[in-house]
C-alpha cells in the first residue's frame, strides 16, 4: 500500500450525530422514564453525557451502576428501547445535510468506509437504505456484531473488515467516548460537535463543527507524522529518491482538493481562532 496515497488509510463513522441527527434529548426522556419505572436512582449530568456509543446494556451495568446481573441489564435495556420508540412516535432521524457529500468525497478518493454503532443492525440498515446511504459504506457493524462490552471492540472490528490497522484508521465521532476509544486502538479520532461546546473535545486530533468542515486533506494531515516510518522501514534506500517521490505523491493524489475554510484543531490551539 503506497504510502499517504488514496485509499491509505480508512474512516469509520459513528451513526447518531455523525450520519444522522441526534436524537439526545429523546434518549434522556427514556432513561429518566425506565428509572422511574424500575425504581433506579435517577442519572445525574455527568452519567448521561458518557453514555454517547455504549450499548444500553453497559450503560445500566457500568455507567449507571444499576445492577451487575446480565439478564436484568438487558431487560431494562430492552424497555428503555421501547421507552425510545414510544417518544419517537415513529419519527425517524434526518440524515445530516453534509453527509452525503463527505461521503462521496471519500468514495471519489477510494477511502475505505465502515459504520460502527452499537444499534441494532435493523434499525441501522433501515435508517442507510432510507437515506439511500448503504452504497456508501463498506461495512457496518452494529451491537449484533459485539462480543465485547468495550465501544473499542466496534472500532478493531470494523477496522479489520475494511482490511487497515488500527494506526491506519480514522474515527469520525460525537464525544469524548470516541475519543478515548480510538486512541486506546491507537486510531485518529475526529469529534464532530454539532451545538455542543468545541472544548469539551480537547483530547480529540482534530474538532470540527459539521462534516463539511473536514477535507480529505485535514484528514491527511493527522498522519504528517507518518512521513519518518517508511525511511525506517527501508533504510538501504535512496533519502532524496524516496523525498521526491513523496513530493510528487502528494502533487498528484490532492492537487484537487479544495481544502478551503476550515484547519485542523488541535488541543488547546483549537480554541484561539473562530469559536
């Protein structure tokens, strides 16, 4: 696989807030109903924002510490699911209007795409072919997939059925979960944070408001470091060859790119500029 060339590295998303709108709130109404209902104490804050991509199962045994039994933690987390779909009232969630186009940025670059939720595969399918978005990912792996409790076991999985290591990966995520996920793999990790406060994400590589704000080339400026490991790797070779051939690599794969607006924010830089 050439170096930084297209297809070099791989994305995986995250479903609610990444593809589609969140449905946050609604997600909170049936946890504070399913507490009522079995006589929980009620989630504090804190507890319901590190709930973002854990399976509701880990979120009533580990999160909120309701019960240790496994077959309690499904059955309340099956009727929290009821709870979701009784408030949702059959609405279904909009696809993010920049979506489709990062998407088909990827695609054009031939960049290998795999969906990581811990959702039911039914509901996710359903949610992509509604959209007409299933085209767009090479594998998807949902809470059916999981032999794991660990939101990190998504990202290995899905890393490994788009065929790239973990190094080699990119999440495109909503909290600080996702952040913390895919640098435990040793993965990139993106926070797209929609209304929420740009600093709460400074552990991320990189923050953005939407997707439309994330060019092929912002993400290929998370690996700049990347540019020692070849020279290690073949040391009997020619420095100034492999240097100009890195030159006209990076001419000819992103000549077109735009990489208008938007730069990378990192850390504590992130937030001296526009927000």
């Amino acid at each position: 696989m050439e170096r930084l060339s297209t297809g070099w590295f791989g994305v995986i998303m995250e479903f609610e807030g990444v593809v589609v709108e969140t449905s946050e709130e609604t997600h909170r109404q049936a946890w504070l109903q399913v507490a009522e209902e079995f006589s929980f104490r009620k989630p504090l804050g804190q507890s319901l924002r590190r709930i973002k991509g854990v399976r509701d199962e880990v979120v009533v045994s580990r999160i909120f510490g309701w019960t240790h039994n496994p077959s309690v933690s499904r059955q309340v987390a099956q009727r929290k699911g009821e709870i979701y779909e009784s408030i949702m009232g059959g609405r279904q969630l909009a696809a993010m209007l920049e979506t489709r186009p990062f998407l088909e940025t990827l695609k054009r670059y031939s960049i290998p795409v795999a969906l990581a939720t811990p959702l039911s595969e039914s509901k996710v399918k359903e949610g992509l072919q509604r959209h007409n978005l299933a085209q767009y990912f090479d594998a998807v792996v949902t809470a059916e997939d999981s032999g794991s409790a660990e939101v990190e076991f998504y990202y290995a999985f899905a890393a490994s059925k788009i065929q790239r290591p973990p190094i080699r990966c990119v999440v495109v995520g909503e909290s600080n979960t996702s952040v913390e996920a895919a640098h435990e793999l040793g993965m990139k990790c993106v926070v797209v944070t929609g209304t929420n406060p740009v600093f709460d994400f400074t552990g991320a590589d990189l923050v953005v408001r939407n997707l439309s704000q994330l060019s092929f080339m912002n993400m290929k400026r998370l690996f700049a470091e990347e540019s020692l490991v070849e020279s290690k790797l073949n040391p009997l070779e020619d420095p100034a060859r492999n240097q100009n051939a890195d030159d006209v690599d990076d001419e000819d794969d992103y000549a077109d790119d735009d990489d208008e607006g938007f730069q990378p924010m990192r850390g504590a830089a992130a937030f001296g500029g526009r927000w």
